[in-house]
C-alpha cells in the first residue's frame, strides 16, 4: 500500500511526533500472533513492516533526525521535567564515544541491547520473551527494548505506557533506523550521554564522577561493570551494597556474566575474565557520601 496511506490516517492528537509527515513510496506490512494460553512457551510473534522506493518527503512537526547533531534533552520524573540539557559539545559534561572506556561502552551493550550494532531497532525474540512474561504475570512488566527503542521513548516520547505511544515508538524506531537517520555510534553516544546513573545524575561523565571521582576515560573493568548493572535501576543503586558500601555477594554472578561476554568480544582477555573481583569496587565519589546520609536513607 502507499506509505503516505499509513502516515496520514494516524488519529490526530495521539502521535505528536508524526503529525504532518509526508513519505513517498510503499509499505507492505507483516503481522502475525499465535497464542495458547495453556502453553505460553509456544507462544508466535512475527512483526516486519518492509518498504520499496521508501522517502520522507517532509518530516513535519518533529525533526526525527534531530539525534544526528547537538539537542536539547529534557529529562522527566513521575511525569515532570527535572533536568534540561544540550547533547554535544556545548554541554560540559558531554563525553564524546572515543572519551569512553571501551569496557564501560560494551559492559553497557551486553548488559542491555548486545546486538545493537547489528539489528534493525527491533529484537523480535526478546519482544516474544517479553510478552510471554508479561502474560504470565498478568501485567506490562517487560517490554524487551533495544538501545533504539530506549533512547526514542526518552527522546521524542512521554511516559505514559498505553497502545498508541507504543505503536508511535515502533514506527519512530523504524524510520530512524531504516532511513539511516542517525548513525549507530551517534546514537549510541547519546545513550551514554543522557543514561540515568542514579539520582539526578545524567550521562557518563556525570556518573564516573558520582561514584568514583574517575573520568570516563580512566574506568576500570569492574567499575564498569557495575555501572553497567545499576542502568536498568538508576535510583535503587544502593541495594547492590551492603550498609557499609560494599558490593553483595549476590553482584558476583553478573560480574561473572559479563566479564565472559567481554572476553568472548575479545574487549578483555579470558586471564581478566576470570579475575574479575567485585571487592574492586569501591565507591569514592559523592556516593560513599550517601550512605552516612540522611537525605538518602
């Protein structure tokens, strides 16, 4: 069908950031779901929109491509906007890709999106895997994001979880990642830079200062690795430790983990994999401050 066809007929009001796109070409779109309720392992997803001679013709009210260059994020809490800054150069805590650790940068891609460089913005297994626990527990509590799909959510989109900012998501995740309009490492740059590491603090410069008074540059294996662990639960980081500051013994396993992957990706050596210590963690930064603080208790 022709793809203005889909763009146009989306209900006004409810996909802000694609209201008055205009696309040329055609669209064929693929969709299958087959679910036993009595096996939910069985479980069937197949989801593929393809397209031919595909175009932006306009972008309309949102500047999809706005990730490629310099932006302004605004970060949000409980539905209200708590931090506001520029992504690049004139932000001071900006860290450009090649200023960050490559342990810090692939301890954070095998934690959350492994195959980032490689897919298309969608993970189709993980979003089966998802569904079929969120069918299982009877409540939305597992989405299986990429990268894409996280940093589009924080990005462009509010953070009311309903079926139309879902679907407007999938279709943003799909222009930008089909019509190329951001590059891979620019998007993963952004990720480092407007990640939340804990409270109020924003990006990789940011959290390597909070925790252990180190650039992002100088992180080591385990730093990173923790670091790693606390992006999905920025604000309950000090559950990972004990009263007096030091990693649970219950880390251990997740260190293990992704000091394998490392060494699978050749990041580090198998020798540095299996020395892999989580007593090397020792907070320094503001952090170390928060557990004889009032405020944080």
């Amino acid at each position: 069908f022709p793809a203005d066809e889909l763009f146009s007929s989306l209900p006004k009001g409810l996909f802000n950031n694609l209201e008055g796109i205009k696309t040329s070409g055609e669209l064929a779109y693929h969709f299958l779901l087959d679910i036993d309720f009595a096996q939910l392992d069985s479980l069937k997803l197949e989801s593929e929109l393809k397209e031919r001679n595909f175009e932006i013709v306009e972008y309309g009210d949102t500047q999809l491509s706005k990730m490629s260059g310099e932006f302004v994020y605004t970060a949000y809490e409980n539905g209200m906007p708590v931090r506001t800054f520029p992504v690049g150069p004139s932000w001071e805590h900006f860290t450009p890709l090649d200023s960050i650790s490559p342990i810090l940068q692939m301890s954070v891609m095998q934690s959350e999106d492994g195959a980032f460089y490689y897919h298309h913005g969608f993970l189709p297994d993980a979003l089966r895997e998802a569904l079929i626990y969120d069918l299982q527990v009877k409540r939305f509590a597992r989405g299986g994001s990429t990268i894409t799909m996280q940093l589009v959510k924080n990005v462009f989109l509010n953070k009311n979880k309903n079926f139309a900012r879902k679907l407007e998501e999938a279709l943003i995740v799909w222009l930008i990642e089909t019509e190329h309009l951001t590059p891979k490492a620019r998007m993963y740059e952004v990720y480092l830079n407007i990640a939340e590491w804990g409270p109020m603090v924003y990006g990789i410069h940011e959290a390597a200062s909070f925790y252990f008074n180190k650039r992002p540059s100088q992180l080591s294996l385990e730093e990173s690795i923790f670091l790693a662990s606390i992006v999905p639960k920025p604000k309950h980081f000090k559950n990972s430790f004990t009263a007096d500051g030091r990693l649970q013994e219950s880390q251990e396993g997740y260190f293990r983990l992704i000091a394998e992957r490392l060494a699978k990706k050749e990041v580090i050596t198998d020798a540095q994999a299996a020395q892999v210590n989580i007593n090397n963690v020792v907070l320094k930064g503001v952090a170390k401050s928060s557990f004889v603080s009032e405020s944080w208790q």
